[in-house]
C-alpha cells in the first residue's frame, strides 16, 4: 500500500471507531430514558389510581 493509502485506512479505521464510541454512549443514554419514562408511567398511573379511589 501506498503512504497515502495507508493514511487514509487509518483515517477511516479512526473515524469507525470514534463512530462506533458515539453510538454506544447514544444508545446507553437511550436506555436510560427508555428506564426513566418507565418510572414515570408507573408513577402516573399510581396517582391516577389513588386520584380515581
């Protein structure tokens, strides 16, 4: 390979990685909301609960 081929291998492997990093704390993230609106649904419904007794 040549010296620009190679730089642009790394170029791509770097920006896959750095990619693949985002993705992952994006999808943590998600989780987390997806954990946090589960809460809240629970809550809501306990007081529309309580609120109907």
């Amino acid at each position: 390979m040549s010296d620009e081929t190679t730089a642009l291998v790394l170029a791509l492997a770097t920006e896959n990685a750095e990619l693949r990093a985002a993705l992952t704390e994006a999808q943590e993230l998600l989780i987390e909301t997806a954990i946090d609106a589960g809460e809240m649904h629970e809550e809501i419904e306990a007081l529309r609960t309580n609120r109907a007794a």
